[in-house]
C-alpha cells in the first residue's frame, strides 16, 4: 500500500479533508496480498464461468444511489433473487442521485465509507487516492477471474492503463465494454425530411446541407437549436463534431484533461484550443452560423428552452441520445417524428475517437473501500463483486433480471425478450411493471450500460439498434497513454488548466458567433499561450514519459 | 432568594441605560417596514405633491416587485395542473392548460412522498423548539449587561458567522458524537442562528428593566423572571424567531442528506430536491444513459406546490407578530 507524502496528502484533498482522512489512513495495510483470515465466506475454487455463492450469509455495507426514476426499496425482488443466488445482502447508505458525489466526498474522508462504492466515474477517484481511505484495486484483481477475463478477451489493458495513478496502481474497478459504444449523435425531425424529400446525412457536410434546405423551406427557422450546454456550452453538440475533426470541444474539453490532447501522429499531448483542427472546426461552425443554420442561442440555452423550439416547431434538429430521442417523441405533437441521425462523420472519415477513457467511461465504475480490507469477507467479497459486475451471468440479471419472471428467450440466441407487461426505456411502453422501479433490474448501481455488445443490443429498440448497427463499421482512433500526474502537477494543471478553458470555451462561442473575426485565430492563439497553455501541455508530457520509464 | 443580591446590584447600572439604547436599538433590528407607524405619530415629509408623486412611484415599484415574486409561483402552480405536453412546448403561463389532477394523485399516493413529509413536520418542530429553547436562554443572558464575559460570550457567536469547519469536519463530528441518522443531526448543528440570537438580545435589552427588578423585589428568581415575565412579554419576539427558524428547517435539506443514510428517514425538501436538480444534472454528459432520469416536468411543479403550500400558510397568522416584533422598540423613546 502505497503511504501518501505529508505534502501530497495536504495537497490533495486540502486541510480539512486530510485530517479526517488521517483517520481513514490509519487502517491501510503494508502489504498488497489478501491478507490471512480474509477468506471467510469466499470460493476456493471461484473462476469464469463459477455462480459465486457465499458459505455462509454475508452482508456488505454498499453506497446505495437512489434514482428518483426509481427509488430504492429494500424489498425490491433483485435483493431476494440475488440473496438466493449469492447469499449475499446488502446494508445501504441510501444516497439521493442528485448530491451523490458530494455525499460519497464526505463518507470517504469523513472515514464512514461503505465497504462497496459504486456509480464513480472515470477521474472521480483521483480526488481519493492521496488520503488512503480507497483501496488500491489493481492489487486484488488476481481475486476477480471474470474482470480479469473481460479485460484480457477485449483487449482493455490499454483503457485500463489510463486510469493508473502516479504510483502505477488504478484504485476503480470500471465497467467495461466490449466496443466503443457511441450515444449521442443528431436527431432531426423525420417528417420534415420526408416532406422536403432530404436524404439522411452521414456526415457533417451532409448536415450542413439538409439544414440548408429546411432554412430554405422554412427562412425564419433556425433548423438546429441545441441543448446539453452544462457543464460546457455546446457540450454534446461540439463533442461530436471535434471528434469527428480530431480534436476536443464540448464535453470532451473539460476536467480532468482540460484539454490536454493525444496528438497521435506527434505522439504527444498538444493543446486542443490552439490545433489546426480546431480552427477547422470552429470555422465550419461559423459558417453554418452564418447561413443562419444555428440559432443563437444554441450554445448557451437552458435544455428545457430548446426543447420548446423543437416541439413548437421552431426548430428541426438537436442533439439527442438513445433515451433522449424516446421521451422527445413524447413530447412531439403527434403527426410529427423524430429520428436519430447516424453519427455524421467529419474530415477523419468514419473514425470514433475515443475519449480520455475509451471504453471504461460510460457507465460507473466501483471503488473499495480500504476498511474492506480487514474485513473476514474480503475475498468474498471481491469474488461478489467480480461475479455481479462483470461475469456475464451477472451482467444479466442485473440487467434483465430473471428468465421466466422478467423476460423470455435469451440474449445469447438473439430470442431476448421482457416480458409482455414488463415496460423499460421504450420496451414495451404500455407494460404496467417497470423493470427498474417494481423490480429492481437495469439499476444504475449494479447494471451499467457496459458488457458484451450482443448484451448491449439487447436492449435498445429498432431504430437505435439500427444506429448501433451503423457505428460498427467505424474504426477506432488511438488511445491517449497513461500520463497520471502527481498531487503537485494535478495542482498547477487545474489551476492553469480552468483557466485556458474558460479563455477557450469564451473565444470558442465568440468565434462561432462572428463576434471575433476568424482573421484573428492567431492573436487568439498567442493569448491562449500567454496564459501558459504550452506549460500546461508540457506537464501532461512530462508525467507521460515519467510514466513511461518508470512503468514501462 | 438566591438570586435577589444579584438582580438589586446591577439596577443601578440599568437605570442608566434605557435612554442610549432606545435610540440605537431600532437602527440594529436591519430594515425598516414601519413607515406607516412613524408617520402616523410625525408626520415627515409633510405630505405635499412631491410625497404624493413618491407615493405613487413607490406603490408601482413595489407591485412590479409583487408581481416578479408571485409570477414564477404561480406559474408553476399553473403547471402542476397542466399536461406535459402544454409544459414542454412551453404553452403554459398563469392558467394550466390540459387540466391534469393525475398528477396529484399520482404523487400523494408515493409512500416515500408521505413519510418524507412526515420527517419534514417532525424535525421542523423538533429543531424549531429546540433552536428556540437554546437561542432564547442564550439571548437572555447575552441582555443581561452585568454578565461577566458577555462580549467574549457574544464573541464566540458571532465568530461562527464568519468562520465554520466545512462539511467533512461537521460531518465527522456529527458522526462521533454518533448523531446521525437521529433527528440531533439536523436540530442541534442549527440550534442557534447567530442573526436571530442578536435580533432577540437587543429585544431583551429594549424591555423595562424596572419590570424585571419589581419581580425580584417580590421574590422571584432569575428563571421564574425569565419564564413568568420576560416571556410573556416577548410574544412578538418569539412568534417572529419562531417563523424564521421554522421556515428555515422545513425548507433545509442539506443536513438531512448529509447526516441521513437511509431513505426514509429524508425530509421532504431531499425528495424534491432529487427529483428537480436530476433533471438539470442529466445534461452532464457524464452520467450516462444508464442513470438518466427524465422526470416529468407537472411531476416537478406539483411536488413544489405540495411542499410550498404549507409553509406558506403559516405566515399570515404570525403576520400580526411578525411586523409588531421586527419593528419593536422604534417608538420608544
């Protein structure tokens, strides 16, 4: 177990947190080895393919997201099934969806952590890993024959990598995905495209002129007035786009990178703000701005607003997602459908970037806590763990939940079915028992969007597996190494990093809405570098060949 | 009598005071919703056109000022009976459109709804009475000028307006004392608002001292001043802190989600909260699919116009305290 530094430690999690943490440190073990006496309950012959079930009943304490969806209730059939199965039962810290992070934040350095963390994203555990209260998980995974298994099947070493700290160990166990799993795209107005006789656009010139020819049909509409503008403005919509264009805006450019950007061909981080893709992107932007394709207020507008333009028929397109496009249709006058468009591809060709996190991003991940550590159940436990999230037997009951009860056939044969009256996301929408909310199943907590591909087609409705049909023919760009920082680099990149940001995201829209001449891209970059862009860049680079050399 | 040298020492040292205090006390009670009352006793300005025109002018800000505050919440009364679908296109002002009482009852029969409510009433109460107990005896003393230490006591609490320990210290400590998950979490962190401690100090110092040293020539001792006088005196004072407290705990949410693991012991304000900000944090692009969760918009506003109503109610029946109490003092003199 790694012992932070007095200075990493105050560093990182600042004062007040540290102290407290202390308290968390004083339970951290020397050795990285389950150690004697941690096998009660566990398998001893538990591998791929094995139904864990515990030796005797267990109990672990587990932080418990409740989603206003579907709010926890402890006598959820999922709890019994998996008691039957497992002999496992949980003792929650029932957390509201809306503060889950800060809560999370006060358990773990308030030393009250759950044994069982889960719903933590990529990048959310740095914040942890210098107080000592979260287990470094890299070390137990020879406990976990099915994570090990997936990772090795579908070539994740390299994704995993990513999430490597300074010292060489990852502290999330994340969910996993057989292929890059694309979500968010365009959707635009089917009816009008049939009306005006549009053919559906593959890439983002093809866009550009399916939204020429709805202004031309409509001259005061804006065809595209988009929303998901937070944390970022534009954040789905330039997202999509600066992947296409090989660079990051949008949600893409934000914490923990801020913009940090594996340049592939240089085999370097550059910095996203100042690429010449950028300004590719940001020009291709301007222009449809100024055929009067976008709306002003796209970038900045609350997501309830654009709703209303689409739905009043002001406007024709918006960003959207598998479940996005469902409750949209909802909302649409009837007569009027709306569809999701393939992802448009942009000057890289049919190409996915994949994001800082590939494909261990989309669905949280679970973190330990160190205290599990002494627990007689550790290895139970890890074994539980291992078989709920990512053996496929348990991928699917968590997903699904029980054949015969909740749904038919299977997905190995492509039989899969919910039941009739079984209703989820757009399955079955007249079904009177909800997957999530009677059941328990397909609970953000224990069931991610994650696992095999044919597992993830099994859930969406036509038109989205069509779409996913679609992206399997892109190809996947190259992975960002692992370039982890240390508490002193984390510190002056954010610093300098928050800033740039908001100098890029500001110029970005200025640009964008020609209140900026894109005459002056290169002041615009000069600026950007006197704010210490080139030292922010450099710092990813250096932790990335310290990395290198020392880890190999 | 104990407590009888005591209460005749310092009546000199009162006798002194009533006069300064009266002036600066009214000043330190922040606004000044009297007006009326002032000039009904003189008169100023004298009304002229010009008072007349500022009459005017004033009632017009101040409608403009009504009609800001009651729009939004009338609006979403108006959208608690609306369809989802006028909401969404956002067809929906000051009348519902689509008359929809599902709702309603959609959200009335949730049990988690019920007996988060139930938490609300219970720990408002709860923490109300106790903040009241504890800031009125904290106050009393704090009035009392022959107090040795006063203006360190008085120190310390103004001291924690400025400065507090965060939420990982709190939370830590709330944890030691082993206080979470009881209604303790939530009443005694509060007990104690440093503004409403100093608006009831200067309220204890503005009474007649000669009311209090008759009742210790008679015989009583400070307790029995405190509870057979001094209270029943100070109605308008207690009606006032009793709504601020009482407002502030049943519309807090922040000590319930912190210090509360298990779901049914959350106030009703956490409910709403989940429901209404899931909506917003959806759009950060993090969470996933997997987690979205599209709460319906008339789901939101009737959640809000159950937990307002209430609350809202309670106000005109401590109306008539409330104005008599911020404001008392200012005619003395």
């Amino acid at each position: 177990m790694h012992q932070p530094s007095r200075r990493r430690f105050l560093a990182g999690t600042g004062a007040g947190a540290a102290a407290l943490a202390l308290a968390a440190c004083s339970n951290a073990p020397t050795s990285s080895s389950a150690p004697a006496g941690s096998q009660s309950g566990g398998m001893k012959n538990f591998g791929v393919g094995t139904q864990f079930k515990a030796a005797a009943p267990l109990t672990f304490t587990i932080a418990m997201l409740s989603n206003p969806a579907y709010p926890y209730n402890a006598n959820w059939p999922f709890f019994k099934y998996l008691k039957q199965m497992t002999n496992v039962s949980f003792n929650p810290t029932v957390i509201p969806f809306a503060d889950y992070n800060t809560k999370i934040a006060a358990l773990v350095n308030g030393g009250q952590a759950p044994m069982i963390i889960p719903k933590v994203y990529p990048g959310e555990e740095d914040q942890y890993v210098a107080g000592g209260a979260i287990l470094p998980v890299s070390d137990y995974v020879h406990l976990m024959p099915n994570f090990q298994d997936k990772v090795a099947k579908w070539n994740l070493a390299g994704d995993l990598d990513q999430r490597r700290q300074s010292n060489g160990k990852y502290y999330l166990l994340p969910s996993l995905l057989q292929s890059v799993w694309q979500d968010y795209s365009l959707a635009a107005r089917a009816d009008i495209l049939d009306k005006l006789s549009i053919p559906t656009p593959g890439t983002w010139t093809g866009v550009q002129s399916m939204m020429l020819a709805m202004k031309h049909a409509y001259p005061h509409n804006y065809p595209l007035s988009d929303r998901f503008n937070q944390p970022t403005p534009g954040g789905a919509f330039l997202n999509i786009l600066s992947a296409a264009y090989g660079t990051a805006a949008g949600w893409g450019y934000q914490a923990p990178s801020n913009g940090a950007y594996w340049d592939a061909s240089s085999s370097a981080f550059v910095f996203a703000g100042t690429m010449p893709q950028y300004k590719a992107m940001v020009t291709f932007v301007n222009e449809m701005y100024n055929q009067g394709l976008i709306d002003p207020e796209s970038f900045t507008q609350a997501d309830a607003i654009a709703l209303q333009k689409l739905t009043s028929g002001k406007s024709f397109v918006i960003s959207d997602n598998a479940q996005g496009v469902v409750t949209d249709q909802a909302a649409l006058p009837s007569g009027q459908t709306i569809v999701k468009l393939p992802l448009p591809a942009g000057p890289l060709g049919k190409t996915l970037a994949q994001n800082a996190s590939g494909r261990i991003s989309s669905g949280g991940g679970v973190m330990i806590s160190s205290k599990a550590l002494s627990s007689p159940n550790f290895t139970a436990m890890l074994q539980f763990i291992d078989w709920l999230y990512y053996s496929d037997a348990g991928q699917l009951f968590a997903k699904w939940g029980v054949q015969g009860v909740t749904y038919t056939g299977s997905v190995a044969d492509g039989t899969f079915k919910l039941e009739p009256d079984v209703t989820w996301a757009g399955l079955n929408p007249a079904g009177t028992k909800k997957l999530n909310a009677t059941y328990g199943f397909s609970n953000g907590v224990f069931s991610t969007y994650t696992g095999s591909t044919q597992l993830l087609d099994s859930q969406f409705p036509a038109a989205e597996l069509a779409f996913q049909k679609g992206m399997a023919s892109w190809a996947l760009s190259p992975l960002a190494p692992p370039a982890p920082l240390t508490t002193t680099q984390q510190q002056s990149a954010t610093l300098t990093g928050t800033t740039l940001m908001s100098t890029v995201q500001s110029q970005t829209l200025q640009f964008i809405l020609g209140k900026r001449p894109l005459s002056q891209w290169d002041q615009y970059v000069s600026e950007v570098n006197s704010q210490g862009a080139s030292r922010f860049v450099s710092t990813y680079n250096q932790a990335y060949s310290t990395y290198k050399q020392q880890h190999g | 009598m104990v407590s009888e040298p005591a209460v005749t020492e310092s009546a000199p040292a009162r006798d002194a005071r009533p006069a300064d205090r009266s002036k600066a006390a009214p000043r330190g009670h922040g606004g000044d919703p009297a007006p009326g009352r002032r000039r009904g006793a003189r008169p100023w300005p004298p009304p002229g056109r010009g008072y007349r025109a500022f009459r005017v002018i004033n009632a017009i800000i101040l409608a403009l000022v009504a009609v800001a505050v009651l729009f939004p919440f009338l609006n979403v009364l108006a959208q608690s009976f609306s369809s989802e679908r006028y909401i969404n296109a956002g067809q929906v002002s000051l009348w519902p459109r689509g008359l929809n009482v599902t709702t309603y009852e959609h959200v009335l029969s949730d049990p988690l709804f019920w007996s988060n409510y139930r938490n609300t009433v219970f720990y408002t109460v709860t923490a109300t009475a106790v903040a009241m107990a504890v800031t009125t005896c904290y106050a009393y003393v704090l009035s009392k000028p022959h107090l040795r230490g006063r203006k360190a006591l008085v120190g310390i609490a103004v001291f924690t307006m400025f400065f507090n320990g965060g939420i990982i210290p709190n939370y830590v400590l709330v944890s030691f004392l082993h206080l979470r998950d009881t209604v303790w979490a939530i009443a005694l962190p509060n007990a104690i608002n440093v503004f409403n401690l100093l608006v009831m100090k200067s309220f204890f110092e503005n009474m007649p001292p000669e009311l209090e040293e008759a009742a210790a020539v008679d015989g009583m001792d400070t307790y029995r001043i405190l509870w057979r006088i001094v209270l029943p005196l100070s109605k308008a004072v207690i009606a006032t802190m009793t709504l601020f407290y009482a407002v502030m705990f049943w519309n807090s949410w922040f000590a319930a989600f912190l210090y509360m693991d298990n779901q049914g012991l959350f106030s009703v304000t956490v409910y709403l909260r989940n429901i209404v900000d899931s909506v917003t944090s959806v759009s950060n692009g993090q969470l996933a699919a997997g987690t979205q969760v599209q709460i319906a918009a008339n789901i939101q506003a009737v959640t809000v116009v159950l937990v307002a109503v209430p609350i809202l109610f309670i106000y005109p029946f401590i109306q008539r305290y409330f104005v008599s109490g911020v404001t008392l003092g200012a005619v003395k003199g």
